[in-house]
C-alpha cells in the first residue's frame, strides 16, 4: 500500500508513505543507515539486504532516549564527515522514534540538508513520529525542544518489524492509534474496538489508516498553527504525568493513554462526551493494556506544571478535546482553572 503525502508549502514536498514488506531500494549515491544495537540485531540484516547503493555505513548510536541528544548528533555527524559523505548523500533512520527524530535532524543539517528516508520500527514510529517531518533532540530544558521541521523523501513502513517489539512497546503505540480515532475517524475507533492485535492484516489495517489521518493533518498544517494541535489529544495531560514521574514509570504512550482519560473527564465536565462513550474509550484503552488510573497527589502541583511544557510558554493551556462524541475534536484554550482543578480531584489520590 502507498499513501502519497503532498505538503502544501511554498516550496512544494511530495514523498511517499510505502506500507509492505520492505523491497529492494536503489540509491546512487553513499548510504548511511542511523540504528541502535537493539534494533540492528533484530533488523539491521533485513535491511541492509534491500539497500542497493555504492557504498553503505552503519552508523549505530547508543539505544535510549536519554542519548537523543545533540551529542549524539554530533557523534553522527562527524562520522558523516570522516567517510566523505556529500550534499546527495542519503541517511536512513531504521529504528523507533528516537532514532528517527535523531536522524531526521542529523540530515537536515549535515551540508545544509541532505535526503533521509525513514524505516520505522516501533508502532509509535510507524503510525506517527516517521510522519509529518518533525524532527530534533531533547536538551535539560525539555523534550524536543531543539529541531527542525524536515521532511523525509519516503517512509518505509515493514510491519514485520513488530514481530520482535517488547509488548509494552506496541500497546505504547496503540494509545497514539486510539487518540487518532478518537479525534477524527468514529468509524475507525469501531473498528479498532473489534479488531485483533495481533492479527497481520489488521495491525496493517490500523497502520495505514493512523498514517493516512495524520498525512492529512500533515498536509493541512506542516508547522502546527491549526489542526496539528489536536495530535495533542491526551497529551496535555500525559506530558505532566510523563514529568512528575521523571520519565521513568511510564513509556511515552502509556502516559497519553491516562492523558486521554484524563481529557475526557474534562470533556464530560464540560459536556462534550458522555459517560457511556468516556467509559468506552476507557474500555478501549484497557483492552490495548494500557494504564487508565493516575493517582495524583498534589492537585496544585500538578495544576502548574501545566504551565512548564513549551506548548502552554504564554500561559494559556490547550485542551484538546471530543467535541460533543467520539471522531470529532476540538482545541479549548479558554477553561477556567476551576473547573481543571475539579477534574483533576477526580483522580487525587492519598
Ligand atoms: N517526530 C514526531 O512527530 C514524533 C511523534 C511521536 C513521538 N516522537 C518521538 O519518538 C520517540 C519515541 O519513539 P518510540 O516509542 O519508537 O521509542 P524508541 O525509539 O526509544 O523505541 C523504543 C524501544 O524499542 C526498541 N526497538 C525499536 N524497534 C524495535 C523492534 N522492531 N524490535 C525490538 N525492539 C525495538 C528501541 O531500541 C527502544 O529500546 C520520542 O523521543 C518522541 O519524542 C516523535
Ligand atoms: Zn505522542
């Protein structure tokens, strides 16, 4: 399956989404693929049987978010200089999202920008971070807080790749499948409610569909002034969890997912879901083996650090929230901290 990508911008982007086992890839110029030892245990073989190309290098850093960092960049970088690498060659991201932000930065600025082409292997990569062109490093002021808007010149989806993902890896990824659904498509959110996990055709299915919903995101909003935004369902919530708990309890998704029964207790408060249809979304969650329950300790605590993510810096939060049923959003910038801290004492716990 192919799901073409067509960024409106100025300077016209156009690339390929390719949803298969990989095929042979043809380069004409040096080839550099970005890995972790983890992924290139599994991996690396398969992919380095499909690349075509003069020369190919294996660039492996360090398996982790904690060295998604410039550092790491550099590191890459300089190996990119050491082996002569020009302005036409190619960088390949085979990995989960680190890697693939890493390597997305790393090309954006080696020589002023040279092509990279991502091999998502997570779930978490493959129906969101390899889409969409955002790209960057963590740095000790935050996530994701030093990057590049860059998009790549094809994604090649293998969901053979998620043969080998750790279980709590892929549920992480079925929380960014759920907020999608959720925000755009009633009858896909149906459909993942019947659907098998570990079925082929039907994590291809939830691929493809989590990839063509934020295509069309993507192509509406490249730099996030609008409707982008709403990818941040669950988000606002689960970043804070994601902090209070030093990054250290919860993987990336699984924080969005109580981040998203977190919104939609607000979204009940303010009636824009119903009981029935927060506790189905709840049920959802639970059958992807995703956490639901938070125990909040300190209300106030929690009420400000709404305040440190980049995306609230001119005090104002953003809700992203159903507006009124499930497939349909809307961004809330507007709620009194009341009614936040009544939400929020749903969950305080002792
Ligand atoms: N650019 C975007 O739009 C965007 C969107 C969402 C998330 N992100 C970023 O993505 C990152 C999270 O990505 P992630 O969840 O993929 O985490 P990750 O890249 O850390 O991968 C998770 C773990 O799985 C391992 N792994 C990867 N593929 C595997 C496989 N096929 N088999 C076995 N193990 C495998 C990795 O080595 C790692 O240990 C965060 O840094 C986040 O900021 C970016
Ligand atoms: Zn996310």
């Amino acid at each position: 399956m192919i799901i073409p990508i067509n960024i409106e911008a100025k300077d016209s982007k156009k690339y390929n989404i390719y949803i298969q086992e990989l095929q042979e890839l043809k380069f004409n110029t040096k080839v550099a693929i970005v890995t972790n030892p983890t992924v290139a245990k599994f991996h690396l073989q398969r992919a380095l049987s499909v690349i075509k190309a003069p020369l190919v290098e294996v660039i492996e850093v360090p398996d982790g978010e904690e060295y998604k960092n410039i550092d790491t960049v550099l590191d890459i970088l300089d190996k990119l200089f050491e082996s002569k690498f020009d302005r036409k060659s190619t960088l390949i991201a085979l990995g989960g999202g680190v890697i693939g932000d890493m390597t997305g930065f790393t090309a954006s600025m080696y020589q002023r920008g040279i092509n990279f082409v991502q091999m998502p292997t997570t779930l978490l990569a493959q129906v969101d971070a390899s889409v969409g062109g955002k790209t960057g490093v963590n740095n000790k002021y935050g996530k994701n807080l030093i990057g590049a808007f860059y998009q790549p010149k094809a994604v090649h989806i293998d969901p053979v790749f998620l043969d080998t993902l750790p279980p709590r890896e892929f549920s992480a990824g079925l929380a960014e499948v759920i907020k999608m659904a959720v925000m755009f498509d009633r009858e896909f959110y149906n459909f993942l409610k019947e659907a098998d996990f570990e079925n082929r055709d039907d994590i291809v299915k939830i691929i493809a569909k989590s990839v063509t919903l934020k295509a069309n995101v993507v192509n509406q909003d490249e730099k996030e002034s609008g409707i982008r935004a709403v990818l941040n369902y669950g988000h606002t919530f689960g970043h804070v969890v994601e902090n209070l708990t030093n990054y250290t309890t919860y993987l990336h998704g699984e924080a969005v997912a109580i981040g998203i029964v977190m919104a939609n207790e607000l979204a009940l408060n303010l009636g824009l879901l119903s009981q029935e249809e927060a506790d189905d979304i709840k049920k959802l969650l639970i059958k992807s083996n995703l956490p639901t329950n938070f125990e909040i300790k300190d209300v106030e605590g929690f009420y400000e650090h709404f305040f440190l993510d980049k995306k609230s810096s001119n005090g104002e939060i953003a809700f992203i929230l159903p507006n009124g049923k499930i497939g349909t959003n809307i961004i809330k910038r507007d709620i009194p901290k009341d009614t936040i801290i009544k939400v929020l004492k749903k969950f305080e716990g002792s």
